[in-house]
C-alpha cells in the first residue's frame, strides 16, 4: 500500500507537470467521479434523473458523472488528472491528492460518519480486548484512522496490536475464517459483518463525530478556471438533497448499493448527512474543522502518508475559513465554502 502511494504521487506530480497549463484554461467539458458509500451513492441518482445534466446547461457545460467500482482507485485517477473532481475522504484527499502536489479544494462538505465506520471483534464486547490481535482494515484508509483513535481512547497504541492490509473486497469473507477475530471497516461492508452472530461492535465513528467527512474534491486550478463547474456541481447536488425524503430516491440509492430500503437507513441513520447547504457551511466554518485536519495531518504523517521529504505533519497545508494548518507556502487542500453559501443564499 505504501509502495503504491508512493508511485501515485510521483506519478500525480508528473501528470500535474505536464497537465496543468491545460487544466488551467477555460473549458466546457468535465468529468468527475463516485464509488459506493452512502454519502456519495446520490451522485448516481442526480446523473440517472437528468439533474446534472440540467445544471450542466444551465452554465453552458457538460458533466460527465461516472461510477469507479474501487475507492482508492478513483482517487488515484483523479491524482493522475483523469477527473476533474472526486469523491473522498477528507484523510484521502490529504494523503493522495494533497500530498501528491496536486491541488485540490473541497467544493461540497456532504456528511461526516457518524456510526458508518466500526471495529468489530469476535469473542469479546468491549475495545480492551483488541489488545494483542491481529486487527484487519484497509492500511492507511480512514478505517485505520479510526483504530489509532480508538486505541487511544483506551490507553493503547498500534504497538498492542498487528495491523493486517486487507482489501476492502475481501473483507466480509475473511471475517467468516476462524483466523480473522478483529476487523475494522465502513457500511455497507460493516453491516454486514455485524449480521453475524459473532460479531461485536466495540467502537465506531460517532465517538469521534465530525473526524471522518465526505467530500466532492475538484482540482483547484480547474475550479478557478471553470467557477460554472463548481456552481453547477453544487447546484445539482442541493437539488439532489431535496429529493432526500421521496421513495424513488431511496429505492434507487438501494438498488445502487445492493441493500434494501431497511439497510439503507441503516447506513442513513450512522451518517450525518448535510441536506441542506446553510449546515454544511456553518460545520466548514468551524474552528473544529480545522483542529481536525491537525489530528489527520499527524496521523498521516505518522505513517509516511505526507511522502519521503515532508519534515513534519504540517508540510502540506491545509486551508480552512478558521485559518491556515500547516504551511502556508505548501497549501495543497482547501475547505472553500464559497459555492455552499451561494446556495445556501440562492445565488445558483
């Protein structure tokens, strides 16, 4: 996984190098991309209804949405200047992105997991008992985020434990072997391992609230080339969020993810989902944000995420409304509330 980071980046600065004055330029065609997880599942349904495309016309440009099957395979696309835009975490957007000189600005704070994220042991019911195991996770995702947070708030370090990179696709099967007793992933995949008799949840997401956020990232030198790219994404996706309550919303956000109408829910009820845009703004203004970032920034740096040459957790910097972490010549991540508010006040 590291080996990989490491030739993403490279491979991002490379294609950054070559593609900027491109990226640059005004342009009337766009493409941005999505994978499966609650929080992003309504891009599916804005781009099947048409409202995207509605937007899309209305600032005299084409959105091409499309659906990546593997997560961190989309942002590396994104990295590499594929998309314009992507969905992800705001760790992700830090360690890959970010980190790989590319850019970015969080143009649409959509949720933050509020339970959508979980540890789950067998033979055992609260988190002390993790101590000593081997804990399965996708290394380096939000999932072990979520672990050194959770061992910490028990006293414990990664040093108790024995991470095991597992790939997000053979995660439910390896909690079925008798080998796997520990195991830390996100929905849909964490609801179904909690369908089984064996497991117990000992720790998720919503003791740590506001920590993991979702996000729409698009390449800031685009952005600021192509304004009616961010005005029309955030258009349609409010106008998305308005459809929140109606069934033929849900059933298609099911179908999508391969549940029914009860676990989707499920995966609703653990997300705390920003439908109308005066929340998001209000939550990316806050002071928290940018505490948060700090506690993200020093795991990532903690694990070699910020590459070879960042000296310490602030080498890239991140920008919020509440000020600057990290360096303020390096700012490769922005939380930009600017298109929320403007449809937070109706100006799109």
């Amino acid at each position: 996984m590291t080996r990989l980071l490491t030739t993403v980046c490279t491979t991002a600065l490379l294609a950054l190098t070559l593609a900027a004055p491109v990226q640059a330029q005004a342009r009337d065609s766009f493409k941005v991309c999505w994978s499966i997880y609650v929080g992003w599942l309504p891009w599916d349904y804005g781009a099947a209804e048409g409202i995207v495309d509605k937007w899309a016309d209305k600032y005299d440009i084409d959105i091409e949405v499309v659906q990546i099957n593997d997560y961190i395979e989309s942002i590396n696309q994104y990295t590499a200047g594929q998309f314009d835009g992507c969905t992800m975490t705001n760790m992700d957007a830090l360690t890959i992105p970010a980190a790989g000189g590319v850019d970015s600005t969080a143009l649409i704070v959509g949720d933050f997991s509020n339970g959508n994220d979980g540890i789950v042991l067998k033979d055992a019911d609260n988190l002390e008992a993790i101590k000593g195991r081997r804990v399965n996770l996708v290394e380096l995702s939000v999932s072990h985020y979520l672990l050194a947070r959770a061992l910490d708030s028990v006293g414990l370090s990664e040093r108790d434990i024995t991470v095991v990179n597992t790939a997000d696709a053979d995660l439910v099967s390896a909690f079925n072997t008798s080998d796997v007793t520990a195991l830390a992933t996100w929905n849909p995949l964490l609801g179904t391992i909690k369908e089984s008799p064996e497991a117990n949840l000992v720790f998720d997401s919503s003791s740590i609230p506001g920590e993991i956020i979702d996000l729409m990232v698009v390449n800031t030198d685009t952005l600021k080339a192509n304004p009616a790219l961010g005005k029309a994404l955030t258009g349609a996706w409010y106008e998305i969020m308005g459809h929140l309550n109606d069934s033929g919303f849900r059933q298609h956000l099911a179908n999508v993810a391969a549940t029914d109408l009860d676990g989707l829910q499920t995966q609703l009820d653990a997300t705390r989902l920003f439908d109308q845009a005066e929340e998001a703004v209000a939550f990316t203004n806050s002071p928290a944000l940018k505490d948060t970032m700090q506690k993200v920034a020093e795991f990532s740096f903690d694990h070699g995420l910020l590459g070879e040459g960042a000296p310490d957790a602030g080498f890239v910097g991140v920008a919020t409304p509440a000020g600057v972490y990290g360096n303020s010549g390096n700012i490769k991540l922005r939380f930009d509330p600017t298109y929320m508010t403007m449809a937070a006040e109706g100006e799109l």
